[in-house]
C-alpha cells in the first residue's frame, strides 16, 4: 500500500514491527481504564499505520485516541518484538503538530506554558514567585473557591517551597567536604527545570549525596530544560532546541547525573531526538542516580531509618530506562529499613508530564489504582525517583486522606549528618 507523507518513512517502517499479539494490553493503563482497542499500545499502531498508508485522511479522527496515550513505555516492557513504540508515537505526535496543529486556547496554553515559561528558568522562578506571594496573600485559596482553577489543578498543586529552598545550586566545581575520600571522577549534575524552584531541596540533596560519596561535582551554568516535556506535546522541533544546549552545556563531563526519571529518560534518548553524533554521545554519558550509585557503589552508610517503605518505580526509569534492581539495592542497604514490595510496581501513576491536567479524569482514575496498590502494603513512606509521580501520589494520597509522606530515593540514602 502507498505510504502517504503524513509519517516519516522510519517511522512507518517501525510500526510494521508491531505483530498484533496483544501482550501489550494488560500492560496498559489506558486500556485497562477504558478498555477500548484504540486506547491500547496495538490499536493505536493500527490507527498510525493506517494515517501513514492514506486509509485515514483526517488527522483529527485518531489524535484524541494518541492524546490519550500517557506515553509511559510499559507496553514496550511487555512487547515481545521490540516494538520502540515510544519513538513511533513522539514521532507521530510531532508530524502532526507539524502538519496540522492542534487549535484552540488550550494547545495555545500547552505551548506558551512549555516553552515560554518552563523552558525558561528566570520566567519559571519569577512565576513561581508569584505563586508564592499568591499563597501568602491568600489569592491562591480564594481562586480555588470561586473556581477560577480547575479543581484538578488546584488538587494537585502543592504549597510553593520557600525562597530558601528555591535557591539554585551554584554553578561551577563542588569538592567532597575535608575528610572524605575522593573517588578519582567527576561528575556533572543535570537540575532541570521544574526540579529548581519545586524541588530544588532534592537537587541540593543529591548534590550533598554525591559529595558524601567521594565525588566532585560540576553544575554547568548553561544548561536548561531537557526538552521532554515538549517531546510528548509534539514540539519536538523546540525541544531539539533545548537538546542541543544541553549537548553543548555538558560538552566536557564524562557522566551526566540526573535524579529526575522523566528527564533522565529524554536525554538518553538525545540520539534519536538530535539524530546526529553529538546526541548520541551525550546520551551514552546519562546516568540516572540510582544507576550511578549502585554501580560505583556507596562509600558513606545511609543513616538509619526504621520504617516500612514502598519503593514506586516511575516508568521512565522502569520502562524506558530499565533501571529496576538499582533502587531496592541501595535501600536495602539503609540500616533499619523496611522493603515493602507492592502488587503493580510498575503501573503508572498517571502523572506523565502535564497528562494529569490535560487528562484529568483518566489520569485520576489510574492514580486511584496506583495508591490503592501501594497502600495495601501498609508503609510508612512512599519511595519514588521522579518529581511528577511524587507530586501525583502525594495529591491521591491526600485526596482520600492518607498521611502517608511521599519521598525522593536520595533522601533515604544520605548519610548522618
């Protein structure tokens, strides 16, 4: 059959791959859901391949089915031929937005939002500085009761932190403290966007962390966001933008750490997203936390923790980086605690990105599953490696009225103080 220029040759080729078998289904979360075979791994590779060979003029009539995709990799875990399902739908996704752009203020807002804010550091601190002075005042809270927030969005978010833990790590070389052994390397620390004003504790953390364990740290003042969460939106053009900065940000580190899964998974896959040399050099230097750690091993022992934990595995560590045995090693080795293995480790929580407030009432509904998995192992904590899975658990967890914290890995594995 003809192919139409709808989807670039290597991507339809790469749909071919797919055999139909149905292993996927169980696996995905949308499915699951809704239980409908355009909304699963298999039905939507159907739905790509019959656009690319023209049986399907108007791109409209398949994008809600793709807009629902989380894109959490799962189906490629379970994918008996090797399907790289992840690059086929980014790839559809951005021809799409190429060809025939979605409208409407919604897409408008998805676009300024990513770009024109998260993409860029002073505008995201100064919005979250607004939003701080809007929690202070009390606008925040009035706007949610008048309704001004979606009641999704205004479930989700959590309190602004503080100035003092939106403070940015300095830029430049970080040495171990005196006393401890250096390890002989350096590495380079990736903080993100988001990670900075929201979670700019954790990336002091795992800055400390790897200090305490013996190695230098460079944080390279250049660099910026990684780009995934234009990827997934279908600005794949912008988000080589970001790529390449980083490329060049991080031109002389041998190891680029991130202890964010999403981003970490974006940048490893840098060689696709570039399609050139560069990317694929840079992504080989990738290195999620937990990975690096396991492999070089811990000099400094964990400070104690007694307590019961649940260890969540985000997808895009599990599924698209697959990291799995590296966390639940390191925290066996924290003195006191407590592994709880749950029944679905690695189902998505329905976080993926901005999908729980594009996807609000699909989203929740998979995040009630997820929470209900986790809590039936009764844990003291709820472990997890990425920001946005951290910020969907906590939101289920307070929604149906658990006060069960939501952690990030590295804070169980630094050392006393």
């Amino acid at each position: 059959m003809a192919r139409s220029s709808e989807v670039p040759d290597p991507t339809y080729a790469r749909t071919l791959d797919c055999v139909h078998c149905g292993l996927c289904l169980p696996a995905c979360p949308t499915h699951r859901v809704l239980g409908v075979e355009a909304d699963s791994p298999r039905g939507r590779i159907y739905l790509m391949r019959a656009l690319a060979e023209g049986r399907v003029e108007d791109p409209n009539a398949i994008r809600p089915f793709l807009d629902r995709c989380l894109d959490c990799r799962a189906c490629e875990t379970a994918c008996p031929s090797g399907v790289r399902y992840g690059e086929i739908l980014e790839d559809v996704r951005s021809r799409l937005q190429q060809q025939s752009p979605a409208r409407g203020l919604r897409a408008w807002l998805v676009r300024t939002l990513l770009w024109h804010v998260v993409a860029r550091q002073r505008r995201l601190r100064a919005a979250f500085w607004l939003l701080r002075a809007a929690e202070i005042t009390g606008l925040r809270w009035l706007a949610t009761r008048l309704r001004l927030v979606p009641p999704t969005a205004a479930a989700l978010a959590p309190k602004t932190p503080p100035a003092r833990a939106r403070r940015p790590i300095p830029p430049g070389r970080h040495s171990p403290p005196p006393g401890v052994a250096r390890r002989g390397r350096a590495v380079a620390l990736f903080t993100g966007c988001v990670m900075e004003p929201m979670f700019g504790e954790i990336n002091r953390k795992t800055l400390r962390l790897l200090l305490a364990n013996g190695f230098d740290v460079d944080v390279p003042a250049t660099q910026g966001c990684c780009g995934a969460l234009l990827v997934h939106a279908g600005h794949a053009g912008l988000a080589r933008r970001l790529a390449a900065a980083n490329v060049r940000a991080f031109a002389d580190a041998e190891i680029v750490i991130s202890n964010s899964a999403g981003c970490g998974c974006a940048m490893k896959e840098y060689g696709h997203l570039l399609g050139d040399e560069g990317g694929a050099s840079f992504a080989s230097k990738c290195r999620d936390i937990s990975e690096f750690l396991a492999a070089e091993g811990l000099s400094a022992t964990p400070a104690a923790r007694v307590a019961r934990v649940v260890y969540d595995d985000p997808c895009h560590l599990c599924h698209g980086q697959g990291v799995r045995r590296e966390p639940r090693e390191l925290l066996a080795a924290v003195p006191g605690l407590e592994l709880v293995a749950h029944e679905r480790p690695e189902d998505c929580c329905g976080s993926a990105g901005i999908y729980n407030l594009l996807q609000s009432e699909l989203a929740s509904e998979i995040g009630r599953r997820k929470l209900e998995a986790i809590l039936a192992g009764r844990p003291d904590a709820i472990v997890t490696a990425n920001p946005g899975c951290m910020l969907q658990l906590d939101s289920h967890a307070r929604a149906s009225g658990h006060s069960v914290p939501v952690v990030h890995l590295v804070e169980l594995l630094l050392p006393s103080e």
